[in-house]
C-alpha cells in the first residue's frame, strides 16, 4: 500500500470543530479533551462510564496535574509514539517528564455519509505516521492551554488577554497570580468550546519539539514490560497455527488429522479456504488450521497432519524462468507511461549512448515480531488485539470475514515489532477471525518465522534497462529507464493491466524535467508470488538503479561521479511533483546533502588500491537523504565496509534522537538487503525459509564509523521512515567499484565479488 493508499483507508467527511474536538471532565474529576465518543452526544463528553474509556481522549489532566496524552497511531518503531504527545504536550505547555502516553484504540463512527475517524487518521505507511498529524496534535494541545487560560481568567475575573502560561501553570501579571493547571481542570472541563482555533507556538518559543527526547517507553521496552501482539494473553484464549499451501496458489486436496489430534492440547482441525487464483488476497494461502490449548502443541499438531497439496496453477514458476522471460520481453516495445520531448531524435544525436541492465530481486520483510493476531468473534461483535500498521484494514478485514458491521469491531493496537509495510496488510487478521468464527472460541494465531519467510507479500522484483544519450560535452540529453517486473498492485481489488506500473515507476522522480527528453516504458510478469509495500516501496529499487546508472555514465565519460550530480541536479528550485511526497521537489536540497557527506568522508583524498567511496542520494516521500560508503576489498574478493556517512533533510526533525535511529536503522537495512537477500522460487515454492538462508546482516559487518546527521532545512517536518534507505545500497554498490573495478548491476551482492575475483 503507498502512502497515499495508506492516509484514504476511510471516507473522509466534513465535521465541523464543535464536532471535532469537544471538553468535559473524567470521572475522577480530571479535564479531558478529545473526539466525541461513540454513543455520546456531540457536545458533551462527561461522564464516562470507567476510565478505560479515557484513552479515547487525546488529553487528561488529573487534579494533582499530571497529564495522560494519547497516541491514535500505531508505533512500529519509528517513533510517532513518542513524536506525536510530545506536539500536544509542546503547545499544552506541560514539563515533558510529567507526560504518559496511552495507546488509543481504532475509532470509527457510523454516520449517514458512510464510515468516519472518531480520533483523527488512525494508519502509518509512506512516512505519513508524523505529517498527517503535525497540525491536528498541536491543535489539540494548544485547544486544551487555551481552556485552561480561560478557566484561570474567569476564576481572577481578567481579561483572557492577561494570561500566560509555563509549564503546568496558568500565570497572570495583573493581578500577579500562579495557578496549576490541577485547580483549574474542574473549571476548564464545565467550558463550551470557542468557535476559533487557538494560535500555536512559534517554533522560537518550543521547548520539546525539535529537542532530542528519548522514547517514552524505551525502559519497558528494554525490560521486557513493553505489550506486543504475540504478549497477549486473555481469558479462555485458544491457540492456532495453520499449515498453508508450500505451493504459490495450490490448494488442499485432502488431509489426514489422525495423528495431529492424537498431540496432547490439540482441540480441532479444520480446512481454511483461501482466495481463487488471480483474485484479490483477503488471506495469503489455503491451508488447513490446528487450535490447541498451547502454541506449541498447535505446532506439534501442524507437524503431525498428512496433507495432500494440489500445486495449482503456478506450479511451474521459478525464478531462472522469470528472469529469462524478463531478457526476452525487453525484446520487445512496452507500454509507454512517460514520453516527454524528442526522445527518439535526442538519442540518436547523441554522441554517446550508455546501455546497462541492472537485476534487482523479490525480497521479504523478516520484522522482529512474526505475524500474530487476537480475534474473539461473537453473535454480535468482535474483538481485535493485533499489532498492524493499518488498524482499519484490520477492521475491514474483520468485518469481510464475519459479516458484522465495523462499528461492531473493537480493534486494539499493540506495539509492533516491526512492520517495514509487510503489516499494511491485514492477512493474519482475517485468518485469526475465521478460526474464532468457526470455533467460537477467542483465538491467538501465531505464525512462525518459516511461516513468515515463505507467506509474505514480497517486495517486488525487476529488470531495468537504462540508457543515457550523452553531448559531446558530457551533458546528459536523453534517459529512458525500460522495466520489466512483477508490479506490487497485482491482484489489487478494481486494478486494471494498465495502471500496473504505477506502483513501479514513479514519473516525476529524477531526472524528469531535468533531462528534457525522458522516457518511461513498462512491461509486466505476472509470476505467482504475492507482492506489496516493502519500505519505500519502488524507490529501493529505482535508487540502486538510477545511482549506479548515474556513477556509470560517469566513468564512462569521464566526468567525477560527484560533479555529475552537482551540474546535473542543480540549483534550489522548486519543481512540480505529482507523486506521493509531493507537491514539488527541490533537486538543489540533494546538492545540498551529497556535498556534505563527500566532505565528511573526504570523497577528494586518494586512496591506495583496494579501497574506494562511492555516494548516492534520493528523494523519498518528501524528504532527502544521501550516502557516503567507503569500502575495501582484498584480492580475493572479501568486501569490508569501512565507514557510513549518511545525512537526512526531514525539513524540521521534531524529535532528532529519532530521526537519527531511523537513518541508523534504514542504512542498515539498505546495506543488509543489499548485501545477502533474494527470494527465489522453484516448482511454484519458496525456496527460503528462515535467517540460515535469508541472512541478515550481522552486528559485526556494521562499521564503528558510522555517522548520521541531520541537515534541518524549513519548518515543515516530512516522515523518516522510509527516507534513510533507498540511497545506501548504490551508494555502497558505487564504492565497491570505486575499490575494485568491478561494478555489481545484480542484487544482491552475494558472492559476485569473489567469483569476479577468482574469474
């Protein structure tokens, strides 16, 4: 799902802000601020029932004037946990350390338009956790201060204009008074809300949004208190597994439960139906499930079925047949999606004319945390515990399962270890509800790591043909990027063959409109493995390729990989894009950031033999990053990384100790799949299945210097999750060169080196 799917998951309806944000009071007598709850009136919000209900309110303030803020987002570990109440606590003018954070439940509202928001976008993908809500949080808090000013003013009978605040007091100069925000929460509560947004901060008086702050549940996490999906336990809770199909779209022909009933705790079996082949996914794979009274003896019950599998038919795929059919189809002419100027006479002017192919393969996601998923399904309603990105799916994928109306769906999010995009979608959820459905019993799904490998919806793999019409002075005046590839939008619900590349090709990315003629041609292979949102979706793949075509049009013209990206990206200037991260891009931050990483690494020095650097940089979702890797590589073959430059521009980073683990972590990532990651298939199955043939990187291969920095550039902040990886993998594949001569146009790396080497 892209960004921009991920922020449409619900109609979206015009409420006015009466509606919107409304005040009232806890039971406990504390002020609470928030969206109306389901079942209440639109303009009173007291008298909640008991204060588990509270954390559906973005504020509460007790009497002793501690303050509870609540996260509407789902934290997968990119911070928005943190990130978000520390916006509300800013413009509430509270003390950081007096703030805990609760996590809110999905809420969604029937109403005569259809299904709306009850806290606001709920739903994180496409770096759009923090953007989406950068207004609405500060709004929020700020509503909530000027309440509590009103409170103070009507108690001191003086104009509102006469009161201030500093953290957890209402001041006023005349009379000279202090009042804590504690003994004013019962007047604050009783107040109607004024028809006018308050005014925010400016960004000169902040004193906890743009400084560093740690993560508000580092320590619970650190201790193992942290609460994740596979954590939960609840009453009467069955345990299940399923065995799915080893076969890309096969089916169960027939199965034996004999033995597997025979396993201690095993309470029933039964078949799970899966999706028609070529129809869109509601669940990955047909299978048959096993529910016991332990996820253990679930698994031994797994182990012990006979199951007679139809291959279906995708039975034949492999992936040596893929990627010959991609050779051939490149043969001939594909669908053109962009075709700006005189492509055809600007090459064949050209004094030169540079053609590469570059290979870039299925990858999995491997999050931390396996799929998993609490499901209690009843004559009337159902309850969801499950750690998703994308709460709503969660619910819509409930609801197409049991046939319950969604208001009826209580959807609880918990911490997620992990989601990279794999958890967009809601698979696991929908398998967890059938198997409630059927049994009656509440039901955690847990699926293994192998279950994780060889279920997933793989990034998607490609084959890029580039070439590059070249002046006589060097200047670029043609490109064309030709793909062929399995598009992420297969199998997607209303897709039709002609909007496939959408998901694959993104026009407006470099160097459109700044090579005057531009082509963009796609060709798709429809192979049988499922595919989606892997983080940064196309962009992991088109920056490996667009970097590494750009370092080769370099050497190949002897010009300094450096100085082509300078002439070629630059001045500032902002220029129109319609893709997601848009509305305009501005080449010259680029500049910006791939001048200093060149500087920090010293890109200018000479290196002995065996040594090099290379860089690249990108633009993401709204934001910009850029790589320095410096490399060594012996005679033999053996790559050692060396060193890690790597700058982001958010805009303005709210919080900066996490904007740089994220760049951290993306690099890491970047280099890993680079690295060691294929998925391959071979008579219709998976081939891998766990990190002895999926390798991640190790601890060790990481360089101790590593240096990341942000380079803050307006006062708009943009997403970080996916920003810090697209640009790593060219950057290291150029240095490689720049060490050996060797260029390395297949991902990933592998064993290349070695064989080149020895060659």
């Amino acid at each position: 799902m892209s960004g921009n799917e991920a922020r449409m998951d619900l109609e979206r309806i015009d409420v006015s802000r009466r509606r919107f944000v409304v005040t009232g009071a806890s039971i406990a007598g504390g002020f609470v601020l928030g969206l109306p709850a389901i079942g209440l009136s639109n303009d009173v919000v007291g008298g909640e029932a008991d204060s588990e209900h509270q954390i559906g309110f973005f504020i509460e303030i007790a009497a002793d004037g501690s303050v509870i803020i609540g996260s509407n987002q789902p934290e997968i570990g990119q911070g928005v946990r943190t990130a978000l109440p520390m916006l509300v606590a800013e413009e509430l003018d509270v003390e950081w350390s007096k703030v805990s954070v609760r996590q809110m439940p999905l809420g969604i509202v029937k109403t005569a338009d259809g299904y709306a928001w009850k806290y606001g976008g709920q739903g994180v993908g496409g770096s759009t956790g923090l953007t989406g809500n950068w207004d609405f949080m500060r709004e929020v808090g700020a509503t909530a201060r000027q309440q509590l000013i009103r409170a103070a003013a009507a108690r001191l009978n003086v104009p509102v204009s006469s009161c201030s605040t500093r953290p957890g007091y209402v001041v006023c100069s005349s009379p000279a008074a202090e009042i804590p925000y504690g003994d004013l929460v019962a007047a604050a509560a009783r107040l109607d809300l004024p028809a006018e947004s308050p005014p925010l901060k400016e960004m000169k008086q902040y004193r906890i949004v743009g400084r560093r702050q740690k993560t508000i549940d580092a320590m619970d996490i650190i201790t193992g208190k942290a609460r994740y999906g596979i954590d939960t336990r609840e009453a009467g809770m069955r345990y299940a597994v399923i065995a799915r199909s080893p076969y890309l779209n096969g089916r169960v022909r027939s199965f034996n439960d004999t033995e597997a009933r025979k396993v201690d705790g095993v309470l029933d079996v039964f078949k799970i139906d899966g999706p028609e082949p070529g129809e869109p996914y509601l669940i990955l794979a047909n299978g048959v499930a096993i529910v016991a009274t332990s996820t253990w003896a679930a698994i031994k019950g797994r182990e012990a079925l006979q199951i007679d599998w139809d291959p279906g038919p995708n039975a034949s795929d492999n992936s040596d047949a893929f990627w010959q059919q991609n050779h051939e189809m490149l043969k001939s002419t594909g669908q053109v999606v962009v075709d700006d100027g005189e492509f055809d006479k600007a090459m064949a002017e050209a004094h030169q004319v540079i053609e590469r192919h570059y290979q870039v393969p299925f990858v999995s996601h491997q999050p931390l945390e396996p799929q998993n998923c609490y499901a209690h399904v009843q004559e009337d309603r159902c309850h969801i515990i499950a750690p998703t990105q994308m709460p709503s799916g969660a619910s819509r994928a409930a609801a197409a399962v049991t046939g319950l109306p969604r208001e009826n769906i209580q959807v609880d999010m918990t911490r997620v270890g992990g989601g990279f995009g794999r958890r967009l979608t809601n698979d696991y959820v929908a398998e967890a509800c059938m198997i409630s459905q059927k049994t009656g019993w509440p039901i955690k799904l847990q699926w293994t790591r192998e279950d994780d490998v060889k279920h997933d919806f793989y990034r998607p793999a490609g084959l890029h043909e580039m070439r590059a019409g070249v002046d006589g002075k060097g200047k670029v005046i043609a490109w064309t990027q030709r793909l062929v590839s399995a598009s992420k939008y297969y199998r997607r619900p209303n897709m039709t063959e002609e909007r496939l590349w959408e998901a694959e090709l993104y026009p407006d990315d470099f160097p459109r409109k700044i090579v005057e003629n531009f082509r963009l041609e796609y060709f798709h292979n429809p192979i049988g493995l499922p595919r989606g949102s892997w983080r940064a979706p196309a962009h992991t793949a088109n920056a490996f390729v667009i970097q590494s075509f750009l370092d080769e049009i370099a050497v190949e013209t002897g010009q300094d990989p450096l100085q082509l990206h300078i002439d070629m990206l630059g001045e500032e200037r902002e220029m129109e894009y319609g893709n997601h991260g848009g509305p305009t891009f501005n080449p010259g931050r680029l500049v910006r950031l791939i001048k200093f990483v060149a500087a920090r690494i010293d890109y200018q020095k000479q290196r002995p033999d065996g040594r090099g650097v290379g860089l690249a940089t990108h633009f993401t979702f709204g934001g910009y990053a850029a790589h320095a890797v410096e490399v060594t590589v012996s005679p033999q073959g053996q790559l050692k990384i060396e060193r890690i430059v790597a700058a982001i521009d958010c805009g303005f980073a709210v919080n900066p100790q996490a904007v740089e683990a994220q760049l951290q972590g993306g690099t890491i990532d970047g280099i890993s799949t680079a690295l060691g990651l294929e998925i391959t298939v071979k008579d219709g199955q998976v081939q891998q299945s766990n990190f002895h043939d999926y390798p991640l990187l190790r601890i060790a291969a990481v360089p101790s210097l590593f240096e990341t920095h942000i380079l803050p550039y307006d006062d708009t902040p943009t997403g970080v999750g996916e920003i810090g990886i697209p640009s790593a993998a060219p950057a290291l594949a150029n240095a490689i060169f720049a060490a050996s001569g060797i260029r390395l146009r297949r991902l990933p790396i592998g064993d290349q080196l070695q064989k080149a080497m020895a060659g």
